[in-house]
C-alpha cells in the first residue's frame, strides 16, 4: 500500500506543477513534498484519523441537518451539543481539523470568539486581543493567513511601533505577546566578509596589452589564411 501512496504523492505533486505553469504563474514550481508533510501523509495514523473525522462529519451532518451556518461561534456551540449529547470526544488537534475542513473564510461574518474571559481575570487591552464584549473580555481567534511578523528595532518600544506602523493601515490587528521574541541581526557580510585585494593597475593595463597582442596575432593569421 505504502509505494502505492508515494505513487499517488508524486502525481499530485506533478499535477500541481503542470497546473502552475498552465496558469503562467510567477510563483516557483514545486520540487515535491516537503519530507515532514510527506512522512505525514504516509502515517497510516493520519488516515485512521481522517477516516474517523469524515464518519463523525456524516454523524453531525444527520444531528445538526443541512443548515448552513453563517456564525461560526453559533455552528460550534451546536458541533459542542451535539457530540455531548451522543457522547463523543474529540480532542482539540481532531476539532481544528475538522472546522477546517466544514468551514471556509467569509471577510463579513462574524468574529470567532476564541475565550471569554470573567471580569478581573484580564484587562481590556485591545492592543493586545483583549476586548471588552458580552459576558466579559473576549479574545477572538487570528486568521493564520493574516499573521505577519514585524521587526522592530531593540530600544524602540513594541507599542509605539505598533501604534504608527501597522494599526493605522490594520486597525484590528493586536501584539500576541507568546510571539513576540528578542533577537539580534548580525550581517555577516558587512562584520566578516573579508574582500579579495583589487589587483594594481599596472597588472590590469600589462593584461590587456597581452590579450590586444594576442588578438592582433590571431587577426593576422585569419587575414593571412584568407589571401
């Protein structure tokens, strides 16, 4: 089974790869699978989960019926019900997985309420996700394909940055602080780079009158052939 996998890999992989340049995209094909995504793919564990995840999507699909939630809040708070009321337990990783796969992005829906969080357990700050909402401070899930990364120099303040770069252009966007990390930039090419000496002019003007005389011996030989 497992060659016949890596068969079905490589062309998905080549179909991807002819589709991009049909489309004449600028984007570099792909060279294949990255090897941690591939090991993935080929764990029978991964299949043993998605087939149990697809059994359970037909089991809600029955419970719940065909509506089509447009919140995504009120859809879990059904999802959470339902799998209570037939007593079925997912974990965290098999719940993301599984919204994922029910789910797709809609820019005027409703916010996802990632937690609430009672009066004096958290501040409002929403320069940092906390918001004052219904029921306490709410912190709303970040769309992964939103998430950016600024560099900020060290002895400027996180906030202030904040404040003038990116909340005037993203008004919604917040600090996640377990992101945020302190590093140093070294350029290795300007502290270690150690340049090849320039050779003197003398040395470059004797090439050159080397190479016209040569080329003016090789001219003379094809001139002389002709005659």
């Amino acid at each position: 089974m497992r060659p016949q996998l890596e068969t079905t890999l490589a062309d998905w992989v080549a179909s991807d790869e002819g589709d991009e340049e049909e489309d004449g995209d600028d984007a570099v094909a792909k060279k294949g699978l990255p090897e941690k995504k591939k090991k993935k793919l080929l764990d029978a564990k991964t299949w043993d989960r998605d087939g149990r995840l697809v059994d359970l999507a037909n089991v809600l699909r029955k419970e719940l019926g065909g509506e089509l939630f447009e919140d995504h809040n009120q859809f879990r708070d059904k999802v959470d019900a339902a799998l209570k009321k037939l007593k079925l337990k997912l974990s965290a990783a098999e719940l993301k997985v599984f919204y994922k796969a029910v789910s797709w992005r809609d820019e005027a829906a409703t916010e996802v309420v990632a937690k609430v969080h009672k009066a004096g357990k958290a501040t409002v700050n929403p320069l940092y996700g906390f918001y004052n909402g219904k029921g306490g401070i709410i912190e709303y899930e970040s769309d992964p394909d939103l998430r950016d990364t600024e560099q900020v120099p060290l002895q400027e303040d996180v906030e202030a940055f904040m404040q003038r770069e990116v909340l005037p252009y993203t008004p919604d966007a917040w600090i996640d602080p377990s992101a945020t990390k302190i590093g140093y930039e070294i350029s290795f090419t300007r502290h270690f780079y150690k340049p090849q000496p320039l050779r003197s002019l003398e040395e470059i003007r004797a090439d050159i009158l080397a190479l016209e005389r040569e080329t003016e011996g090789m001219l003379a030989e094809i001139v002389g052939d002709a005659k």
